[in-house]
C-alpha cells in the first residue's frame, strides 16, 4: 500500500473537522449567551462537517462511500453525551439517505456507533487529557474493526479493499487523535485564562487590602478617642452631641471604604447597564487613594459627566488597573491626574501620570498577555483592560516619554437614553 489515498478530498474532509472544532471554542469562549446552550453549540459545529464530508466524499465505490463523517459525529456524542449523539445521529441519517438513498446497513451500522460511543462518554468525560486521547483513539479503532465485521456478516456485496482498510480502519485514529488532541489544548487554554484573569483580580485585591487597612486604622483610631471622651463624667449634652456626630462620621466613612473593597472584590455579574463616567470613575478613585497614599501619589481629577454602556465591575476593573499601573510608575512618588470630557458622540478620559514613561516597545505590546514592565508584573492587568475597552467599543491610545511621564487616552462612546429609545 502507498500513500496515494492522502488526496485532495481527505483534506477538504479534515478542514471541515478542524474548522468546526475552532468554531466551536471560539463561539464558547467569545459567546457568553451561547456558552449556556454548550450542547446545541456542539450539536450544531459538529453537524456541519457530517454534511459536508458526505456531500464532498473522499471517493464512492460500488460497495460504500467514503468520508470521515464518523470522526465528527463520534466526538460530538463524547463531549456532548447521547442528547448530543442522538441529535447527530438523525442528521447524518437524514442526509445519506438524501444524498444516496436508503440503505439497512448503514443504519444498523451508525446505530451500533451511537450506542458505544454514547454508553462510553460519561467515563470518557472525567478522563485527564492523555486518557481521552488514548481512548478516543481505541474506541475508533474498535468501532472501525466491529462495523466492518457486521458489514461482512449482513452484506454478500460488501468488500473489504486495501482503501477501505486505509480510509475506515488505518486513517480515523490518527485524525481523531489530532481532533480530541486540539479541543483539549483549547479548552485548557479558555480555562487557564480565565484563572489568570481571575488571579490578577486577586493580586490587586490584596495589595488594596494591605492599603485599605491601614485607611480604615485611621478612623477606627479617631471613634475609640471620642468613645473614651464620652467617658468623662460632668459632659453638657451639646458636647456629647458634637463627639457622637463625630463618631458616626468616621464610623460611615470607614464603612465607606469597606464597602467599595466589597463591591469590587465580588464576582461580576455579566450584566450590561448604563454607566454614569464620573460617578464610577469617582468610586474608583476613592477606592485606591489608600494605595497611593503609601506610595506617596497625589490624585486630582476632574471628571465630566457623560454616560456609556457596559458592565459596571468591568469597567471599575479596567479603570483600577490603568489607575494602579499610573501610581506604580511613580515610585519616588508624584502627581496622577484623570480628566474625561465629551467630544460629539465620544467621551474621552485621559490618565496621565509623571513616572518613568514607556518606550516604544512597551506601548506597542501594552495590553499583551505575560508582557510586563514591572519586575513582578504578568501583563494581565493590561490585558483586562484593553479587553474591557474593545468589548465596550472604545479605544485606546498612549503618549509617553522615558522618565517624563506616561499619557493613556481612552474613547467611549457615549450613550443617548432618549436616541435608544427611538
């Protein structure tokens, strides 16, 4: 046997497989509303290469027809279980009897195939990568081996050839392997950034932790002054008054600061609102005062009111990571001023900051994952960042110099309740 059966047409075959399987994870990860629906996503990437591999076969003979339409079909009943399988199966019924007529055979044959394979994808599902691998590759195998021996046993017609050995039984486990091999690395790949992302959530959290404790010190330290004031005997009701004020005065303010911390240390809801620039922008500001206050950056700002569309926690997210990008570049301390105004149908927000600067590599690869600047850094502060901008339409541009300073300019569109609702 040569290697004169790898045509053009087991390639066409092989695009459709592979092209669906990247379809499919990137409908999962970019998708969120069809990330709920996982079974009929799978149900319909996987379909569409069944279709295809039987309309494009790889050649039809006198005793079948040849195409890798099980390869696609067996991996949708594994990842998708039997509701996923049983749905496939009658597509690929539905369409080879279309395309070439009914045939027993072939039903009994991908009958059998459900069944395997669907009894076996709930243990298949809990495997580690390797074992899903290596078992895929069996199962094909197998089935290859079985449904020939059924065909042999049901059919006076049916022959077995060196390119029915090569196409059904020598050429699945290899293309499978690949396939089950390339949905698992992506599928990792989805689950890994989203632990990174979660983690870089968590570092700043931490370092505002450490920041916010020591802002909450201060009013705690001021309450238990008047609390002990309130003590001493022979006090006119109008003083008491004055201590009780302020005591209820740094008890909120501290409660203020807790509750910030709280409401970004929470999951986000994947929710998209109205979002008041200034008001958020505001929070944000109070919220990480304490951590430039310990580095010894001063924040001014004077933000416009304007209104855009977007999640509220994304969008705190974002803006405390440029916000905190701005003061660690300012280790000797300094200024930090964010300005946003309305230009048209656009609101711009401006954070510059006099540090260290970046140099034209930096900017150029700001927002990359793993690409920091900082020593200890892991770029995914950035990378939300930018993520969260492009999700919610804007853009973002930056101006810096070496030891001048750094200028990050961020457009959003800016939303009109009153044009909406036309």
């Amino acid at each position: 046997m040569n290697f004169i059966y790898i045509n053009q047409n087991i390639l066409d075959n092989l695009f459709y497989i592979l092209v669906s399987i990247l379809v499919y994870y990137i409908l999962l990860d970019h998708g969120k509303r069809l990330s709920q629906y996982g079974k009929t996503l799978i149900t319909a990437c996987m379909s569409i290469p069944i279709i295809l591999c039987m309309k494009f076969p790889i050649y039809i003979d006198e005793y079948c027809v040849h195409d890798l339409r099980q390869i696609p079909f067996i991996i949708g009943t594994l990842y998708g279980g039997w509701p996923v399988g049983a749905a496939l199966l009658v597509i690929i019924l539905t369409f080879r009897f279309a395309f070439y007529g009914f045939n027993l055979l072939t039903l009994i044959v991908y009958i059998v195939i459900f069944i395997i394979t669907a009894l076996f994808s709930s243990k298949f599902k809990n495997f580690n990568r390797k074992n899903k691998l290596n078992s895929s590759i069996l199962l094909i195998l197998f089935l290859g081996l079985l449904t020939s021996f059924i065909s042999l046993a049901m059919s006076d017609y049916f022959r077995i050839t060196e390119a029915y050995v090569f196409y059904f039984i020598i050429l699945p486990p290899f293309i499978i392997g690949l396939a089950v091999y390339i949905m698992e690395i992506l599928k990792d790949a989805i689950i890994i950034r989203t632990q990174m992302i979660r983690l870089e959530k968590m570092e700043v959290v931490s370092q505002l932790a450490a920041s916010i404790s020591h802002e909450v010190r201060n009013p705690l330290t001021v309450v238990k002054g008047f609390v002990q004031l309130l003590k001493t005997p022979d006090l006119t009701q109008e003083v008491r008054e004055q201590y009780i004020q302020h005591v209820v005065r740094e008890l909120n303010s501290a409660e203020s600061i807790i509750s910030e911390y709280l409401a970004f240390a929470k999951p986000a809801i994947e929710k998209v609102e109205n979002i008041s620039i200034n008001l958020e922008i505001g929070y944000v500001i109070e919220m990480i005062k304490p951590l430039a206050n310990m580095n010894l950056v001063t924040i001014s700002n004077q933000l416009a009111p304007g209104i855009t569309r977007g999640n509220i926690q994304h969008f705190k997210q974002c803006f405390l990571n440029l916000i905190k990008n701005g003061i660690e570049a300012m280790p000797n301390g300094g200024e930090l001023n964010i300005v946003s105004y309305v230009n048209n149908f656009d609101i711009i927000i401006e954070i510059s900051d006099n540090g260290v600067g970046m140099n034209k590599e930096q900017i150029n690869r700001f927002g990359e994952p793993y690409y920091s600047s900082k020593e200890k850094g892991t770029g995914l502060g950035s990378m939300v960042a930018v993520k969260t901008i492009q999700t919610m339409n804007g853009t973002l541009h930056i101006t810096s110099a070496l030891n001048k300073g750094t200028m990050i300019s961020i457009t959003l569109p800016v939303y009109h309740e009153d044009h909406s609702a036309k």
